[in-house]
C-alpha cells in the first residue's frame, strides 16, 4: 500500500490530504484561530458544580463551558489538586513527581461536590472539540501523546496497545517500559512502539516528559482559563500517528512549513525526510493530485461505487444512516445472493472510506442490501472490520441483523466535515450536483454496459451541450480516455433541450 500525504497552506488555513493508492482516506483543515483542539491542557476554573449531573461545567475561554463529569476526573484528581496548589506557589519546582507524596483515589461510585468547589483551579485536557452548540467536553485524567508511547502523569499503570496481538511483543515491550518508567507516570505503548527498542522509546518518553516540564513552569501566576500546553500542529500530529514505511510522499506548497516537517522527520523517522517535497507546478497542487474531483464526488449524498452499486448517507439529529444500493445494473453473479454479497462487500470498504473521510461520529446504521446466508453475513461483518482496521479513531461494529442492519458506534471528537458539493444549477433556480459527479455516474453506467455479455455495435450518450464541451474538449479528453480504456469509441451528441445534469445512452447490438 502507498500512502501520501498532500498538504496545501493558505494564509489563514492549512489543508491536510492523506492518499492511500491514490484515493483520498482522511481530509483535515488546521484553522489558525482554532485555540481548543484535541490534547490542548488548560489550566482552567470551575464553574457551577451540578450534583444531579455529578458533574461540573469548567470554564477554559470558550463561549460555553466545558463539561467535566464526575467520570473523566481520573482517580488520582485529589493529588492533581494537591500538586496545581504547590506549584501555583512557585516555590515547588519538583515536577518529575519523584518525591511527591500521592493522595488516596477518590471513590469511583462518589460525588463530585466532594471533590471539586466552584472557583477552584484545575488542569483539564479537551477531549472532545467543541460541536454546534455544545462547549468542549474536557477531562482532569491528563495524558502526553509522544510517538512510540503516551505519558500519564499521577498514574502506575503501564498498558500496550491492543492492536498489538502478539502475546510475545506485548510482554517485551511491557518490561522495557517498566524499566524507564519514572515514578509517578503511567505509560501506555502505542501501536507504532511494536518491534521498537528501548534506546527509541526512552527517547520519546524524554520528550514527552519535557513536555510536561513545560507545562508546569507556565503555571505559577497564570490567569485563568489559560492554555498551558498545546498539542502538536496539526501536521506533526498526523505524522506523529500514521507514519510508517508505507509513505512514499509529504508534498506541501509551502517551503517554510516543507523545513518544518522535515526537522520533525529528523526527530521520529529520519530515513523519511528525503520523501518530503514542495510543490512547485503552476497547477495548483489538490488538483494536481486529483484530490479536488475526489473532495467532489466524495461528499454528497449519494455517492457512487464501482459496477454501478452506490450509497446514500443521511444524517438526522439522534444518527447517520446509510443505505447501500446495487443500482440498475446487469452482471454475471449466479444469483441475487451472490450479487449482495459481492455489492455488500464493495459498500463496506467504501463505507469505512467514507466514516474516516467525513469524521461521521456517534450512532451509524447501515442498511446492507439482504443475505439469506449466515456464513455471507459473516464474510461481511469479517471484511468490515478488517477494513475499519485501518480507522485510528475508536470504534465498534455489531454483527449483521437478519435484515441487513449493521451497527457501529464511532468517537466523535471534532465536528464533523461537510463540504458542500452542489453549483447553481445554470438552467434555473436551485442547486444541483457539479459536474464531476455527473460523469462518475455516466461511467459507472458505461462500464455497466460494456461489461454486460451483450456486444454492441455502436454506443452513443446524449447530454447538455456543456456537458459534451467538457466531455470532448482537448485531445486527450474524457472521450478520449475512455477509447483508451474500453477500446470502443463513443458517440457523444449535444442535446439543446436536455437539462444541465440529464443523460441518456442509447445503443444498437451486433447481429448475431
């Protein structure tokens, strides 16, 4: 598998394009206004405490105030509570915590007005960006992603990543953490630690320890709510997750932020800093790397698959629903339930595509097209989960009901992506879907009839007169390619009295 990264800047924003085989996986946007990302520390101040919630709303700068349950203070809040107090002094400067005394855990079925007082201090993470009108969802169990491992700060607990399956591996990697584990500090190993050494890992834990070093200076005389640590940019960050041996490409239109990701590269994967690169082309570089025709035909509300099959996403206020469909289409499957179970298996690669692409969350129902076969819906709820293997964000998917009902439950910790992919409509009021989306589906239908058993002796497509300009302009058209592809050559006729987006193939057989 090859994997790219495409990053454009402009002056306010940056563009994040993760390519996998050249389809586009992951799509990120790094606002420079945008002060409440995931893993921000906050030294923040309680507001009301709600004991019917068990919980507490924390102000940390945000129009609404975070939500902190009882929950997501971490057992060990009293002694962040004792150490914020010593420190906000500025005479405790031991922040290793070798020597500080820990309070006992607090009680996990307890009350949050015991433990928390309106107007107190308190070091929070954010967990969960702020969402429509929802405030940041927040939380005191405080946590310091590095690249091999995680650092946890008041905490014993060392943990390996579960996706890690060799029992061997996890054991090995528990003992090297064991032994560089500073007192105080919980360590859990991420899933790129495996095979690693421990030379590797001591040195990302220095980092990470730094890093918490940092955080604690910036708290004597601070005002609250104030941010006292930042996670990573978002291109470290993206690096810092996915990168492996898979990159073959980080190309960015932006020479300073190019010097950048290479002296990050130097600090976590130097043998990849050669494969950073800037764009320099007079096409500008999503368009170069086909990533703007993707970004349209991705994000509608239907969005189409290969052999003519495609889906329909909603979205409704409590959950997403999608809908898988085989399309009108003509095959060489045996039966309808060979047919769903090939169609099924082509939607639920896509689907898991789509989840990470749009960063759906919460509650997500797929209605896959019906299987009689216990072992077909086993083959599927087996193929999705290899297939949302690759999804960094937590997630769970239950088994295939008797009517096709799969349900999966996704961590939403951003809002959601939606771009709007629907042009004035040129012939009328309204809106309809751009162009690119149109000749995706004139393809799938094409190739539909083209891979039928029956031959044909000449095809011809009838469309708007834009529509055949943008069909056949240039020698190397669309038309043009698709002689190249299907060695068979397609006439194309402008209709006056067609709407924008209206097609028709007609087509006369071979006699036989």
């Amino acid at each position: 598998m090859k994997t790219e990264l495409i990053i454009r800047s402009n002056s306010s924003d940056i563009d994040f394009a993760l390519l996998r085989d050249g389809r586009l996986v992951e799509l990120n946007n790094e606002t420079s206004d945008n002060k409440f990302s995931v893993g921000d520390i906050f030294l923040a101040k309680i507001g009301k405490v709600m004991t019917g919630l068990n919980a507490a709303f924390v102000n940390v700068g945000y129009p609404k105030d975070g939500f902190l349950h009882y929950h997501d203070l971490g057992p060990q809040v009293q002694s962040l509570n004792k150490f914020i107090k010593k420190v906000s002094t500025g005479k405790f400067k031991e922040f290793t915590l070798r020597n500080f005394r820990f309070e006992d855990d607090i009680d996990k079925d307890g009350s949050i007005n015991n433990v928390l007082k309106s107007g107190q201090n308190l070091l929070v993470q954010i967990v969960k960006e702020p969402i429509s009108t929802k405030g940041p969802r927040i939380s005191s169990e405080l946590s310091i992603a590095g690249r091999y491992l995680v650092l946890v700060p008041f905490s014993n607990r060392v943990s390996v990543s579960q996706k890690i399956t060799d029992n061997k591996e996890k054991e090995r990697l528990k003992k090297l953490a064991k032994s560089i584990k500073p007192k105080g500090f919980g360590l859990i190993l991420r899933t790129v630690a495996e095979g690693k050494k421990v030379a590797e890992l001591d040195k990302d834990l220095q980092n990470s320890l730094n890093r918490w070093k940092t955080l604690c200076k910036r708290i004597p005389n601070t005002n609250t709510p104030t941010k006292v640590l930042s996670e990573l940019d978002r291109a470290s960050s993206i690096l810092r997750d996915v990168m492996n041996d898979s990159f073959t490409s980080i190309v960015t239109n932006d020479e300073s932020l190019m010097i950048e990701i290479k002296e990050y590269l130097q600090e976590i994967y130097p043998e990849k800093e050669k494969i950073v690169k800037l764009h320099k082309s007079n096409i500008p570089i999503f368009e170069k790397y086909g990533i703007e025709r993707q970004i349209k035909t991705s994000f509608g509300r239907t969005v189409s698959m290969s052999k003519g099959a495609y889906l329909v996403i909603e979205h409704t206020e409590a959950l997403h629903v999608i809908d898988v469909n085989s399309g009108n289409r003509s095959n060489k499957a045996k039966n309808q339930e060979e047919t769903a179970l090939e169609v099924n298996l082509i939607a639920a690669t896509e689907i898991a595509r789509q989840l990470q692409l749009r960063d759906m969350g919460g509650i997500i129902v797929v209605d896959f097209i019906d299987m009689k076969s216990a072992e077909n819906r086993q083959k599927l709820f087996q193929h999705f989960r290899e297939v949302m293997a690759l999804d960094r964000t937590k997630h769970k998917i239950l088994p295939p009901s008797k009517f096709g009902l799969v349900q999966i439950t996704r961590q939403r910790v951003r809002p959601e992506l939606e771009i709007k992919t629907r042009e004035p409509n040129p012939n009328k009021n309204g809106e309809v879907e751009a162009p690119i989306v149109l000749i995706d589906k004139i393809e799938a239908e094409l190739d539909k009839i083209l891979n039928s058993q029956t031959e044909y002796k000449e095809i011809t497509l009838n469309v708007h007169p834009f529509i055949f300009a943008y069909l056949t302009k240039g020698i190397m058209s669309i038309r043009f390619n698709w002689l190249l592809r299907h060695k068979k050559w397609i006439k194309i006729i402008p209709r006056d009295a067609y709407q924008y987006l209206q097609y028709h193939f007609s087509y006369k057989k071979k006699n036989k």
